[in-house]
C-alpha cells in the first residue's frame, strides 16, 4: 500500500481511532530508535568487552547461586 493511499484510508477513520493509529505509530518509532540507539552503544563497546578483562571480572559470578541477606 501506498503513502498515499494509506493516509486516505486512515482519514476515513472515527479521530478516536485516527489518534489511536497515531499514537501506537509514534510509539512504535520511538521504540525502534531506542531500540537503534542500544544496539550502536552495544556495538561500539563489543571490542572493549572482547578484550578488557576488567569489565568482564564480575562474568565470573554469572552462575553461581545468589542467596540475599535480610
């Protein structure tokens, strides 16, 4: 479907449902960013994760049990 003709079909809706379309597409938008943003943060950081053992000290504990104090 077309730009064109989807924004005529959505113009033929009740404005509750036009606003309902826009806001569950603007949602949708900000998720793929979000979405995009922590996937360039993650690959930026993946060599730094490789290669500093630093940063990775605390793996170590990953599958140990884990039992909190009250």
């Amino acid at each position: 479907m077309k730009t064109t003709e989807l924004i005529k079909e959505i113009q033929k809706l009740p404005v509750k449902k036009r606003i309902y379309v826009l806001e569950r597409s603007m949602y949708l938008i900000r998720k793929q960013q979000d979405e995009d943003q922590m996937n360039k943060a993650a690959e930026k950081l993946l060599d730094d994760y490789l290669t500093d053992k630093e940063l990775t000290a605390f793996t170590n504990l990953d599958f140990e049990d884990f039992y909190e104090t009250r």
